[in-house]
C-alpha cells in the first residue's frame, strides 16, 4: 500500500511558476517510477511527466517540455514538478501517480497503480 500527497496548487498569473510536491507514505520509495498528470474540467486525464526510480531519467509531454521540470528526492520521499511559464492552458487538477518497476520505457502509456488525491492549478489570463 502506497499513500501519496500532493501539494502546492494554487491561482497564479500567466507566465508566472508554481512548484508541486507529492509526498508518499507506506512503502519505500526506492524502485517507483514517478508521474504527474493532469485533468481539465470536461476532459480526459493526460500524461505531463515522468521519472524513473533513480531520478536519471525523465519524459515530458509535448505541452509542457521546456516549461515543466519533474525531479524526487528519495531520501525524503517526494517528487517535485517545477512549473514554469504557465499558461491557462495548463489550468487542471494535477496529480501524481507511482508504479513499481525499473524499466522505463513510454511512461505516459504505462499503468501507474498508485494515486494521489489531486491538487488544483489555475492559472488566469
């Protein structure tokens, strides 16, 4: 069993950062691969970001590559997502998601087992 938690959501002006927390209780963090999605109101939950077990490796969605930075620090059990040059665009519930495995190949298409609770981003124009 895995508890994640997210944080740091909130109202931001276009173009200005947010960085999101997502703290995890339960069982080692070591070995979980690591994503954050998102969903809009009346849309379907999409990929933004991902990182592997031991941090070295990342994937982006195309939206958010060069403006979004994911990253986790394993000694404190939270994985970051450093958002930057938000648009309204990127206004969505944002969550972060945990699967146990090493390898890390398409990890937008892969199925994450573990969900947080979500934590809202708006950003206004």
């Amino acid at each position: 069993q895995v508890q994640l938690d997210e944080s740091g959501g909130g109202l931001v002006q276009a173009g200005g950062s947010l960085r999101l927390s997502c703290a995890t209780s339960g069982r080692t963090f070591s070995g979980y691969a690591l994503a954050w999605f998102r969903q809009a109101p009346g849309k379907e939950r999409e990929f933004v970001a991902a990182i592997n077990w031991s941090g070295d490796s990342t994937y982006y969605a195309d939206s958010v590559r060069g403006r979004f930075t994911i990253s986790r620090d394993n000694a404190k059990n939270t994985v970051y997502l450093q958002m930057n040059s938000l648009k309204p665009e990127d206004t969505a519930v944002y969550y972060c998601a945990a699967r146990y495995s090493r390898i890390f190949t398409s990890p937008q298409f892969q199925r994450y087992d573990y969900w947080g609770q979500g934590t809202q981003v708006t950003v206004s124009s």
